[in-house]
C-alpha cells in the first residue's frame, strides 16, 4: 500500500485548476465522504485499496465469481493537449474491450461515457464476443452517459452530476464485489473511487510523478537502464537553452535534440531542434552557447503537433515541466514497446510487446502498432520490462503500464541497442487491440515465445490504428460502415479467426476517422489486410454498391 499524499494532491488540485477543478456538488464533503485533497479523502482510498488483493483472487480462480467492473474510460489529461487530437471525446470508446468480462457469466459491467454509445455499437460488439448469447451478455451490461461532448475529463464531469452519481450507486449495489477502472489515474480518479465507494484498479496519484517524462529518467538512472543522455526538472525556456547546450558541448558529434514535455502523451509535446546554427559558431563556452539556443530555438524548433507555437509552448512547458533528450539517430531505427502490469498481489505480469508506427514531422507521433514487436529484440523489451516492473511494483505503483524504447541495429556487432525512452503509467493505443484480440480468440501472449498463442497453438499477428481518417468517411454511419465491410469480406470470422474488427466508431460521421485491428496468421497477412482495408474505405466510401 503506498503512503498517503494528501498535501501532493492538494497541490495538483489547487494548481491545475482546467483539469482538476473541484467540483461545487463535492465541495466541503457534501454527503458521507470527506472534503476532495483531504488527508480522510486519501485514508479513506487508501482502505479501499485493501480490497483488490481479495477480489483479484476471487474472480482469478473462479470465473463464475460474482463482480461488477465500473470503467471510466476518461482521458484526464492536461485540456490543451486534449484539444490536439480531434474526435478525442471518442476516444472513450476505446475501452469498449472491457466487454471482454461479459465472457464471465456473473459478470456486470457498467460503462459510462460522455456521450451516449450508439447501440449499433455496442451491437457489432457484443455479436463478437465467444461463447456468449447476446441477450444474456446485454442484460448484464448497464451504459450511462453525462451527455456532455465538451473537452474536459469524463471523471470530472461524473463528479459535477450528483444524481449521475447516485444512479451509479444504485446500479453498482454492493460494493464488496466492485471496483473501478480508468483510462488513466489522477486525484480525480482516487475522488469518484471514494465518492462510488469502490477500489481503483490503478496506481496511487502520489505515484504519477514515475510516468512524467522526468520521473521516468530517474527510474532509469537508478535501475542501471540505458536512455538517451539528458537533462530532466527542467523548469522553463532557459534551462532548455542550458541544456541543449551542455548536451552540445559534451556530444560533438550530436545533430538534434529533442524537447519533450513532462506530461506530453502521443508525442505532441516533443519539439525537435537543430543545432545548426551553434556548430556554424565553433568553439563556444556554455554560456555563450546557451545565449545562441535562447535565440535560435523559438525560430528554428520543429514541433510535432499541427500549428504549435513557441510562445504556447514555453508557456506550457513552465507549467508542466520537462526535459531535453538527445535525439538518437540510426539506420533501420525502430520503436517497441512492451506493457506489462503490476497485479493487486503486487505480482508484475509481462502483457505484450508492439512496434510503433510513428509518424509526424520527426516519426515522434504514435499512429498505430503492430503486435508482436520484433522476435529480434523481444528478449531485451522482457528483461527491461522486469526490471523496471519491479522498482516500480516496489513503490506502490498498480495495474497496466508500458515502457517505450528506442532500438537501433549495431550492424557490426550485430545486436540491437535499446533506449529506455518513457514510462506511461496508463492504458494506451496498445492496450484496446491487445485486448480486443484476447476477446475474439481466447489466446495468450506466450512471453518465453514472443508470441500470442491461441488454444490450438496457432500464433496471431495484427496491425492496429487510432487514426484511419480521411475527408471521404465523413458523413459515413456505424451501420454503413458494418454494411461496407460485410459486402467487401473484411469483417473478422470466427472461422479463421482472421479479420478486420473497428473502434472509434462514434468518431466516423462527424471527423471522418476511426480505428482498426487486423487480425492474421502472420505479420505480412496482418499487414496486407490493414493495407486491403485503407484501399477498401477509400473505395467503397465513394460508392454505394454495398447498400442493401
């Protein structure tokens, strides 16, 4: 059990008010829970936490086992870097997967979401699940909405709506077989726990620091990981210019660095800077060179979100902090990543590994991923895996997490060299697909193999993405959508256990943009179907043939 914070998460919730405003029906402890950053508040989650350890067990060893999961699949992140992904309110939609625990016949999910989930959604999901009938399946699944499509955290507006609130309540009914799940943890998490009067499946907010891009950086260092060299807490534009410069000096041969902010996610708070014009200077001492960055970085700096600015960015990165990397450069350079998860027995569980696709100005914004990550370095993402596991097991730290690296091939050594780059202390674009494959086949991934086995022994492959979106799907329905992939053969067969199965549906119409999972028997089909689908929307989106 982690130490109490209270005064860490008063801070945040004085300090962050966009995000973590406290909400007027909480305030004073209104009801029989105490006043939100409170040191009762955190003693009172604290005893919460306590019974995970028991239900854990109870429903590991008994599928039959009676539990209720309530997921929250709210983005509680900074509300700017949310405004950078368009459709983001649909996101929630993303942690559908948990559909999956409807395969447990005593199972009841409740799924809130900011706007309602259109039910040919939660249909084509359903209609997927194994060895279930959809009517029984329904009837244990109990979905509410705040109604609210505005860019903030879904957490926050639960907690704004006191009758939502005790709707919740009633649905849950008893507590002793519930507990919460969430996108991400913050002190807004640990209050709607408390205020449902269920544990959260997730780490302490006085742990959060160990997923910022600088918590992680020290991990790192302590735990022997190899990372790119550095500088973490930095504070604002001059400890940038500072040191950029240190890293200039001390890297001759170094081309670019990259700026990153402390909680940045998807790589849109990176920035990319040159350092062109301090060699055309030659020798200079730290200050001199520190003088020249402070110049040059606001108009040469290279950012990966769409219209960032500099002046936002400073401005932004005072609040949040951060740090600067140097930017590893390398013929044939990849980025996997492996999640794992720290279970209530403290017991730290290998989940998958994935190569990232990247794209973006730089290859800094993740698009999509294919599973399994390379056989070639799938050793390497396990031993890392492991051992930063268990440092952060050791500090409290509890349920799904991802550590992303940087590999780049020695070719005269012929090994792969891996950079320890970030730790999200989080579910991510990784984690539905994942899942969404355990849903349809009922497999595993074989950590000792590097591959995901079904029961027959057959290996899966599949390539996943947030971010299919062209101007050609706007207008385009749920409905038309099943109907296009039906008439064009793409739909996942349980068959073969082959197929394309699609997220982010409620994003279509309105953005033009969805998700998807291609699911093969090798890596090259999983790709070559993801490719046959891109071709197929983009076709079939200006036709009308597969109407019926």
């Amino acid at each position: 059990m982690p130490q109490t914070h209270p005064e860490i998460i008063a801070d945040v919730l004085d300090n962050t008010p966009s995000m973590f405003a406290r909400p007027e029906c909480l305030e004073g402890g209104e009801g029989d829970y105490p006043p939100p950053g409170s040191a009762a508040e955190d003693a009172r989650f604290n005893v919460l936490q306590t019974r995970l350890s028991a239900l854990w067990q109870s429903v590991i060893h008994n599928p039959y086992a009676e539990q209720t999961v309530v997921v929250v699949p709210s983005l509680t992140l900074d509300v700017e870097e949310m405004h950078k992904l368009k459709g983001v309110v649909h996101y929630e939609e993303r942690m559908l997967f948990h559909l999956i625990l409807l395969a447990m016949p005593k199972t009841r999910v409740v799924f809130v979401s900011s706007l309602p989930v259109h039910q040919k959604i939660i249909d084509y999901l359903l209609q997927l699940l194994p060895g279930v009938p959809y009517s029984h399946a329904r009837q244990r699944l109990h979905m509410f909405s705040t109604y609210d499509g505005s860019v903030r955290p879904l957490t926050q507006k639960i907690l704004e709506r006191p009758t939502l609130l005790e709707r919740l309540r009633r649905c849950i009914g008893n507590t002793n077989h519930a507990h919460l799940t969430a996108f991400n943890v913050t002190p807004l998490e640990m209050r709607l726990s408390v205020a449902l009067n269920v544990p959260l499946y997730g780490a302490h907010p006085g742990l959060l620091n160990w997923g910022t891009k600088s918590g992680a950086r020290k991990l790192f260092r302590t735990e022997g990981v190899l990372m790119p060299d550095g500088y973490e807490d930095l504070r604002d534009e001059h400890d940038i210019a500072r040191a950029t410069a240190e890293l200039a000096i001390s890297k001759p041969d170094l081309r670019r660095v990259v700026v990153k902010l402390n909680d940045g996610f998807s790589g849109d708070g990176n920035g990319i800077y040159r350092l062109d014009a301090l060699r055309r200077k030659g020798p200079l001492t730290l200050e001199e060179a520190s003088t020249v960055v402070r110049a040059d970085m606001p108009r040469t700096i290279r950012f990966q979100a769409k219209d960032q600015q500099w002046e936002p960015y400073a401005q932004k990165f005072r609040q949040m902090q951060g740090v600067v990397e140097s930017f590893i450069e390398g013929r044939g350079k990849t980025s996997p990543s492996v999640q794992l998860r720290v279970n209530p027995l403290r017991q730290v569980e290998l989940i998958s590994t994935h190569d990232q696709i990247l794209g973006g100005p730089d290859g800094q914004v993740f698009i999509g991923c294919s599973f399994p990550a390379r056989h070639t370095y799938s050793h390497e993402l396990h031993q890392g895996a492991r051992i930063l596991g268990q440092a952060l097991a050791a500090k409290g730290v509890l349920g799904r997490l991802s550590i992303d690296y940087l590999a780049i091939p020695d070719h005269k050594s012929r090994r792969t060299i891996m950079y320890a780059i970030e730790i999200n202390l989080r579910k991510g674009g990784t984690t539905h697909p994942f899942r969404t494959l355990q849903l349809l086949t009922g497999g595993t991934y074989v950590s000792q193999l590097g591959q995901f086995k079904m029961a027959s022994g057959k290996s899966k492959f599949y390539v996943a993405s947030d971010n299919l979106e062209s101007e050609r799907y706007r207008g385009l329905s749920p409905h038309d959508l099943i109907d296009i992939t039906t008439y064009s053969g793409l739909h996942y067969a349980s068959s073969t256990n082959t197929g394309v199965v699609f997220h982010l549906l409620g994003a279509l119409s309105e953005f033009g943009k969805l998700g998807v999972t291609c699911i093969g028997n090798s890596p090259l089909e999983a790709r070559a179907l993801y490719e046959r689908t891109v071709l197929t929307l983009d076709q079939q989106s200006q036709s009308m043939r597969w109407m019926v």
